[in-house]
C-alpha cells in the first residue's frame, strides 16, 4: 500500500469520526427522537439554549447578520455552555442518548460545535461553504501618508463569526486540513516506530494497528 493511500484511509476514518459521532439533528440524533423524543436531542437542546441567550441578551438573529462584533459575543456565550465546564445539564443528556447508540464517545469538536450554533443562529445554512479562494476580494485603498495599524491576533470564535457574517474563510479551512495531515502523519510515523506499519506502509499488526489508531482518533482535535 502505497504512503498516500495510508494516509487518505487514514484521514477518510478521522473524518467520518469527526462529522458522525456525536451528531447535531444526523443519525444519531434521529436514533435519539425515535427512542426518547425529540426533545431530547443534541440539536433540539442546542436551539433551545440559543434561543434562551438571544432572549438574556436583548438581541434577535436579525441583530446578529448585521453586527459581526455582537455575533462573536454571542458565539462565545453559547459555546461556553455547549462544550465549556460547566456544560448545560441538557447537552449532557443528549450526549448520554446518543451513546445508547454509538460507543465511540462524546466529545465534540470545534469547528463542528461552533458550525452547529452558527446554523442555529441563522448565521449559516446547512451545507453551505464559503466562497471559492480564487475569488477576489477587494482591498480598501490607503493613502501612503497614512501608516497601516497592525490588528491583533482573532481567536476562533471571533474568525467563525466574522466568516458567517461575509468574511472569507477559506484561509482557516486549509490551515486546519494542514494541521490535521501533520497530526495523522506524526502517527503514522510512531506506529512505524513501534513497528505497526513497515517502511512500505503496510500494516503489520492489524490488531494493535486498531487499538492504536482508536485512541489516536479520540484525542484528535
């Protein structure tokens, strides 16, 4: 098997972990609706504590796609009870529902959980991407007598919200594809380390190759 083929099974198994399991309204959260109701869904739990945040905040989603500032604000505020510390009780019990049917864990993922809120909001729609990287974006012209402030550095949240509101994101998409490649071929390389996978790339010990791969796959963020 050649190294490119490892790496894209690889990255196909790292993706399917990471879109599936857990779900926001996919498989699991219908298996969840049909089993419990659908109350007790990771989505339906999600819209009801946007909907409470919007109402403690004093603004509406319409508020929300005309203030990128405010929409950072209120990303920050949900996602601190989705996946924070101290994660509202009812998040909790979706989680739980769903691993009635699937044992793979619980943990959610940041680009996943903020994608999730953005949808709820109304800031995203489902399936939508942003725009392509070869379209042009055009610059703001300064005068030569005017020096150019250097902005600080944006946090996740901040970028995720400026891009549901018309900023381009494709930047930070091919940054965290990057970061993630890197993660899978530090791993391929322990494995061939602990002789798993040979030079060629072939699998060695099928049964430890799973168990390791397991665990690589619940610690990747």
């Amino acid at each position: 098997m050649k190294k490119t083929r490892l790496l894209e099974i690889i990255q196909e198994e790292i993706d399917t972990a990471i879109n599936e399991i857990p779900d926001f309204g996919g498989k699991f959260d219908s298996q969840v609706a049909d089993k419990h109701g659908e109350e007790d869904t990771l989505q339906s739990a999600t819209d009801e504590i946007v909907d409470e945040t919007l109402k403690d905040m004093g603004v509406t989603k319409a508020d929300l796609k005309k203030d990128a500032d405010k929409a950072k604000e209120v990303l920050k505020v949900i996602r601190k009870k989705i996946v924070g510390k101290n994660q509202d009780p009812r998040v909790k019990d979706a989680l739980e529902k769903q691993e009635d049917f699937d044992d793979s864990g619980n943990l959610l993922q940041a680009n996943q959980t903020n994608n999730a809120i953005l949808k709820a909001l109304g800031l995203k729609e489902p399936g939508k991407r942003g725009r392509k990287a070869s379209e042009k974006k055009d610059e703001p012209t300064t005068s030569k007598s005017e020096p150019k402030t250097k902005a600080r550095e944006k946090d996740d949240e901040e970028k995720e919200a400026e891009a549901a509101v018309g900023t381009d994101s494709t930047a930070k998409s091919l940054g965290a594809k990057a970061e993630k490649m890197a993660q899978v071929q530090k791993f391929t390389d322990k494995m061939k380390d602990e002789g798993v996978v040979g030079d060629d790339n072939k699998i060695l010990d099928a049964k430890k190759y799973k168990e390791e791969f397991a665990k690589f796959k619940a610690k990747l963020k």
